[in-house]
C-alpha cells in the first residue's frame, strides 16, 4: 500500500481498517458479524437510536477494572517497601455522582481541585476524610467549605493559602490536615501544558522556599502538617521524571523532619495511556514499582522511614474505558498542494467537535477512530475527522485512517475520550453538552442526561421574563 505524504511519520497505514486494538478501545469492545461495533454487549447503533449523537459512552465494567488495578498496582508497590499506599481518583479527568459511588465502592479516595468538585464528590456520598483538595486559587469560601465538610488533606499551593486555611480551621476550632505543594523542577516528557513541576507555572512553590512554609504551617495549632505534595504533569510514558523528582521531594522530606515527623508524601499521577494504536503507555505497575523503588532507596540513603505514599491516578482510570459516538455530515476531498507533491486528504464532519472535546485544540492531542456502524472492504483513506463549529482548529481527530468509502450518516467511534473530554466540555455555538451513558453487561443506563436548548436557555435572564410575559 502507498501511503499518503500528508500522514505523519509516527502514524502506520492500518492492514486492516477495521481492526479493533485492544489497548486503545474498552476491553469489552468488539465487532459483530454484521461489522457493528459494540461495547459491553450493546451495538451502537441501539446506543445512539436511544440517546442520539453526539454521546460518551463507558464500559462501566473496564473502568471498575482500571481503577482497581491501579489501588492494587500502587498499594502492593508500597507493601513490598513496608508502607502503605493511598489511592486518589484525579477527579478532573470525569466526575459524577455516579463515578464517585464507583470509586467509593471500590475502596479508592478521590481529589478534587474547586468546591464544584468537592460538592460533586460529597452528593456522591464519598466520606469527607477521603478527600483531597487542590487549586492554586481556592477561595475562602472553598477552604471553609472544606473545611466544614472534614476534608481529609487540603493542598497548600501558595504561602497566601497557609493564613487562609488555618484562619477558616480556627474558626470553627477544628485541626485540618494540609500537605504542601513543591515544584521540584523536573520538567516531565509531554505538552508544555501538562507539565506542572517546572518553576515558571503557576503550581506549587519553590524547593528553596519549602523550609521556611513548613515552619509556617507548624506554626497553626489549627493545622497538621501531612506532607509534601508534587505532580510533574500528564500523559507521562517515560520514569525518569518521577525518579529524579522523587529524589528531590525526599531529600526535602528528610531535611523537614528535624522539625517534626512527617506522616505521608504524595507523589502525584500523570500515567500515560494508549490513545492511538501505535502508542506504547507502560503498565501503572511499571510505575508503581519504579517510584516506589527510589523511594526506598533515598529512604534508606537519607537513614529516614519510609513515609506513607499517596497517588493520584485519573487519566489512567477513566480515559480508555470511554468513547464518543458521532454521526457523519459532510465530506470533502481536499488536495493539498503546499508539499513535495500534491496529495488528497479526506475531512469528514461529524456533529459534535471541540465543544465536547476540547483537547486536540487545548494540546494538538491525536485521537483514534473507527467506522462503528459497519465495517468496509474500501481502501483505507487519511483522513481528518473534523467538528461543526465556526473554527478551523476544530477539530476532532487530527491523522487518521477511515475507510474510503465513508459516508453521511455513518457513525464514527473516537476512542479514549473517558478522561478531559466531558470535563472540558462546553457550549461554544450554543452547542448543547453530550448525554453520558454507562454500559454494562448488555445494558446502557443514562448517568448524565444530554443538555436541551431549554437548559442553555435557563439563566438567559430576558429570556426567561419573555415566557413568563407570554404566559401571563
């Protein structure tokens, strides 16, 4: 097969168009033998028959199973290290009631990073002393708010928070656990964007000043010093980041404890997943193993105990248990002419974009995509799935490989959209928000119903006196 010059380097023309990889898709995703894809024993087909399209779909089951194997991956790490683990679902990736009734049930805490989301977490009946709070801006209504509830550990990301969290505590004479937030400098492998330990952004404080803010903080009666906090970004593959990170936050671990002990440190998320067939994420236990590793060994280097451990998997959880349903518009050859040679790429519309995934234009993210309504003896065709809104960069699924013979009405399937895709929602064009469903055992069950223009309409101030002067 000649590919085409217009594909980049890293992108593989398919054998076979068709094909469903296994680590990029929900584990229970296959084609029948009409060529339908399903997920979790229910076609597509019925899925956007009763839901529409666009729509988020997740295999209840493979997200159970991820987030479990992440609890086990890290807890287990830490037992052969002779400490403890605690598990924290990154909330930001996806969050519901109903995810949070997953997450609970299964044994895992959750962060949060503003009050909705600490709101989110509560209504869904998680006990307060199992969550996280972040934000490097938290008002003082969210640390109250926080505080009130019983949060387990607030994370202090500016000196300004220590005054603001320990005035809220004092307040209400409550003592609130509180971890400190240190960039370590170590600039993760991804997106400038999904980098977080560097010094010039706006997370966390210096190692340099670290000392003088713990003091600070042990300084409140009202406050408990937990530990210290890094994230070195998302979308991480490689370790050496974590590593040499790690080494950082426990030479700083060691040198605090002079002031005091210190029960836990919390070494963050950011694990890579599998978003195109050609992508090679590790195992969490890779990572697991490989943290907990220099862990013990700085520990011991230092002639410190190993502290407790805390993680923050959310990506890795929610992203490849998710898909988007789309329904194809129009079609376009267009023959680009600016290369080497004059080559064809296929723009096929569908009815959603950046206002329900916001991520290829946010961090030219790539996606994989599939013809879901049937499969094809065509050719395969690069092509570019692109989004209905009033910008050239939306767009959905930069480089990829469709069947040639795509038509309207077909539907396409985006893989691993479970993680920042709902959460980055909007209404941009007053686009109404996807429903979302959750699949399992051949059953679908609406979790977030899909916005109606009336919704967009219910704070549209003239408007809702309008109707009511038409009614009266």
């Amino acid at each position: 097969m000649v590919s085409n010059p217009l594909a980049p380097n890293w992108l593989n023309q398919p054998a076979d168009v068709n094909a469903v990889d296994e680590k990029v898709w929900p584990r229970h995703t296959k084609r029948r033998a009409t060529g339908e894809l399903e997920i979790a024993g229910v076609a597509v087909s019925e899925l956007t028959t009763q839901f529409g399209t666009p729509l988020y779909v997740i295999d209840e089951d493979d997200f159970r199973a991820r987030a479990t194997a992440a609890r086990n991956a890290l807890t287990d790490a830490a037992k052969k290290i002779g400490t403890e683990a605690k598990v924290y679902y990154a909330s930001k990736a996806f969050l519901s009631t109903e995810i949070v009734g997953w997450i609970d049930e299964l044994g895992l805490n959750i962060d949060v990073a503003s009050g909705g989301e600490l709101a989110a977490a509560l209504a869904g009946g998680i006990d307060a002393n199992r969550i996280g709070l972040h934000g490097n801006n938290k008002s003082l209504f969210e640390i109250g708010r926080a505080v009130t509830a019983g949060v387990g550990a607030i994370v202090i990301d500016s000196e300004i928070e220590i005054e603001r969290i320990a005035s809220a505590a004092g307040a209400q004479d409550k003592v609130q656990g509180v971890r400190l937030r240190v960039n370590t400098g170590v600039h993760a492998n991804t997106h400038d964007f999904l980098a977080t330990a560097r010094e010039d952004q706006k997370f966390g404080i210096a190692l340099a000043d670290a000392a003088a803010l713990v003091a600070k903080i042990r300084s409140h009666s009202h406050l408990k010093f937990l530990g210290l906090h890094q994230h070195v970004g998302s979308q991480i593959y490689a370790v050496e980041g974590f590593v040499e990170s790690t080494k950082r936050l426990i030479e700083l671990h060691a040198q605090l404890l002079a002031g005091g002990e210190i029960p836990e440190i919390n070494l963050g998320g950011g694990f890579g997943i599998n978003y195109k067939p050609g992508d090679k994420a590790p195992n969490i236990g890779y990572f697991a193993d490989a943290i907990t590793a220099i862990v013990a060994e700085e520990c011991a280097k230092h002639k410190i105990s190993v502290p407790k451990l805390a993680f923050e998997p959310g990506r890795f959880i929610a992203g490849n248990p998710g898909i988007t349903l789309y329904n194809v518009g129009t079609i376009k050859e267009v023959k680009v002419t600016d290369g080497a040679s004059p080559a064809v790429r296929k723009y096929v519309s569908v009815d959603g974009g950046m206002s329900d995934n916001a991520r290829p234009a946010l961090y030219e993210a790539e996606y994989h995509t599939l013809l879901a309504s049937r499969s094809s003896d065509a050719a395969p065709a690069l092509s570019r799935v692109v989004g209905k809104h009033c910008e050239s960069g939306d767009i959905v699924v930069r480089n990829d490989y469709l069947p040639a013979d795509v038509q309207p009405n077909d539907l396409l399937a985006v893989a691993a959209t479970g993680a920042y895709c709902y959460s980055l929602s909007s209404n941009y064009n007053f686009l109404t928000r996807p429903p979302v469903v959750a699949v399992r055992n051949g059953q679908a069950r609406l979790i977030i119903r899909g916005e109606t223009e009336a919704d967009l309409f219910s704070r549209d101030l003239k408007y809702q006196a309008t109707q009511k002067n038409e009614k009266s």
